[in-house]
C-alpha cells in the first residue's frame, strides 16, 4: 500500500507537547530495545485495533523484526481468520423470512460481499444458500466496510464452521489454535505474520470469550496452563511490552506467574517458571486521561502504591476513576502512558520507528477517518484475503 508519510509528520505535529513527550519516549524505548538485540511485544485488545488498521500494521512490523510477540482476543483470531475487515450489505431479516426473535437488535441480517471466484472455493468447502444471498442483495440496505467474519453469511457461518475444523487439528498436534490457523491465515494480519516469522501470537485468558465458536476452539485447543505459561514466557522474554487498546491488562501482564507485583509469589514458592516486570518498559496507548494522572501520582508521591501497602481504596484516595490496570501499569517505574487515538499514535510510533532503525515499512495504517484511513480500509477488504483451509494441514 502507498504510505504517505507526510500526513503521519502533520499527525504528530498536531499532538499536544505532553502527548508528544510520551510518544517520543516510547519510540526511544523500542528503539533502544531493538538496536541492543532486546524484544517488544505487544498487547492488543479488539475493535479499535482492526478498525484503525492497526492489527495489519503490527503484522508488518512483525515481518520486519521490529515485534517479536503478540498477545490478542479470540475475536481478532476469528476476524483475522476472515481477513481482517470486509464488505458487507444489511439489510432487514425479516424481510428474507427470518424470526424476529432470532435476528439481533434492528433485525439486520448482513450478507458478506463475495467476488465469484469467492463463492465458488466457499461452495466447495459448504452449502451455500445462493438464493438467499441473491434475495438479500436484491432488498434495499446499507453497505459497510466491518470487522470481517462476523455476523455476515456466508463468512461468519464459514468461520464458525472452520474454527471446530482447526481446533481439532491443534488437539492432534498439541498446538495452540492461533499456530494452526496461522498457517493459513494471510501474511497481512498478526496470525500470518507470525507464523511465517516464527514468533508468538496468543489470545491471552481474559479475552478468550468472543468469536463465537473461535473462542470456544481457541479456550479447546491447549490448557488453560499451558497458555497462561506460553504468554508467561513471551512477557518475561520482552524489554520492552506495548498495550494497545485492550482491557484488563493487569491479568495479562502480570498474570499468574509474574512475581514483581505480587500475584507469582505463590507459583515461584511452589517451584513453577515465573518472570519479573522490574526494569521493563511498559507503554499503554489509551484515550483515557487518568491513566496518566495515576501514572504522575505514582511518579510524584508513590500514592498508589502507598495505597496497596495500606490497604485503601485507590479510588478514594486519589480522587479519579481507577480501573485495575491502572495500578499494575502505573507501579512499575518505566511505565509510559500515552493519552491518544490508536489510530493516530501507531502511525506516528511506526514512522519514526522506521526512520530511527533504517527500515523500510511497506504498510502503515492511518485513522479511519481521515481520506487515507478511507483508502486503507479498502486496500485492507481487497488484500487481506481469509484463511485458504488447505494450509492448515501443512503447518
């Protein structure tokens, strides 16, 4: 895709001077981390994520060596899986003869919008109801670029369908689900990237549920232990751990097995492998302000971890909503919060990443709503194509 480097410079330029700040010193980490032979992971959450391009961004940096791990939810598995974002047209179910009370609120029902040559492989692989889609495109209705793989037919049901299929090949390999699908995922999203580069991709335990069927498959596919030790392996292995929109973090980074804020105390004392976030850098990309009020708290007066040590509210105690992440991010001492849109701070991390380390970035991704985010979402729909089934069984 042509990337225009330009409009990520007058991105940046736009950022307020604090935001800058803390943009400029999270670039600086993953540089420093890079050029010393250290490793970044990444942390992501869903929807933002696959909105803003930023899922197919990390799969970039991942060919290029610039991440070496990635964690994600079962519901980017099951959109990667359809290739990222697609073309859908809603239209009213009832009016193609479904019960009201089966369809989801405003009665939509979503057909996936196929090339030929699609919905002949999907006919080899499934029955396809052709009358229906044709009934569907025939009806009045909206037509939207959407997280791929969801709701519509017949790529949502395909996907449902697949999943079961690829959680059975796991369970015979004893491989986690996110491998085998990998294997036959496009190179453009997290799943193929790291597959093909060899590193880490794994649906953390708090983000299993979504997905539908996928997350289920993914839950199936290895043990609830040997998942939280894999991912355990991959934060202990980085310098440097980067959160992306994502939700309860605290239990991902610091887990059962991390024994710097507290939680593997108990599983070092028993004999397990554990890891320490000491000494790592932690950067959080959120739109939530407070997250840097509780990080300046932490900086200026140890005021949450003063908190813990006493038992108190933290809430109370500092006067701003406090969601848990905020504690485990806002105690380790190179924590880097950075107030802002993922769809605008990846972009501009991306760039001077590139421009710092000397690489060449063939992607980069751009806020959804600007005329280049536009254009990129429809480079996304027609390039990042679903997963071809017959790869699955070569990995």
């Amino acid at each position: 895709m042509q990337v225009n480097r330009k409009v990520i410079e007058e991105f940046y330029s736009e950022l307020s001077p604090s935001v800058k700040e803390m943009v400029d010193s999270a670039v600086n980490s993953i540089v420093t981390a890079k050029k010393n032979g250290g490793k970044v992971v990444v942390v992501t959450g869903s929807g933002p994520n696959l909105h803003e391009g930023v899922t197919t961004l990390i799969a970039e940096l991942i060919s290029k060596g610039i991440v070496d791990g990635v964690t994600s939810s079962s519901a980017v598995v099951a959109h990667e899986m359809a290739g990222v974002l697609d073309e859908v047209k809603r239209v009213d179910g009832v009016e193609l003869g479904f019960d009201e009370n089966k369809l989801p609120r405003g009665n939509i029902f979503e057909i996936t919008k196929t090339t030929s040559g699609q919905l002949e492989q999907l006919k080899k692989e499934m029955l396809i109801d052709t009358d229906l889609i044709e009934k569907a495109l025939s009806l009045e209705g909206d037509t939207i670029i959407k997280a791929a793989g969801n709701m519509a037919y017949p790529m949502g049901l395909r996907t449902e369908n697949l999943a079961k299929e690829i959680m059975l090949i796991a369970k015979s390999k004893g491989l986690p689900f996110e491998v085998v699908a990998g294997a036959g995922a496009s190179e453009y999203t997290m799943l193929g990237a790291a597959k093909k580069k060899g590193v880490p991709c794994l649906v953390t335990v708090p983000q299993l549920i979504g997905g539908g069927t996928v997350g289920i498959a993914v839950a199936d596919s290895i043990s609830i232990m040997e998942r939280t030790s894999k991912i355990a392996e991959m934060l202990g292995s980085a310098d440097v751990i980067i959160e992306s929109a994502v939700a309860l973090t605290q239990e991902i980074h610091d887990g059962p097995f991390e024994t710097y804020t507290g939680h593997g105390i108990w599983a070092d004392w028993e004999g397990y492998k554990t890891y320490s976030l000491k000494e790592k850098t932690l950067i959080r990309i959120d739109l939530d302000p407070n997250l840097k009020k509780a990080s300046d708290f932490e900086k200026e007066s140890s005021t949450v971890q003063e908190a813990i040590d006493k038992g108190m509210p933290k809430t109370k105690l500092m006067k701003i909503p406090f969601r848990m992440e905020m504690s485990g991010f806002a105690r380790l001492e190179k924590n880097i919060p950075v107030v802002g849109d993922i769809g605008i701070i990846w972009p501009i991390m991306a760039y001077f990443i590139e421009q710092k380390l000397g690489i060449e970035l063939d992607f980069i991704s751009y806020p959804q709503q600007t005329e280049e985010g536009k254009e990129m979402r429809k480079w996304i729909v027609e390039n990042v194509k679903p997963i071809v089934k017959e790869k699955l069984y070569n990995v």
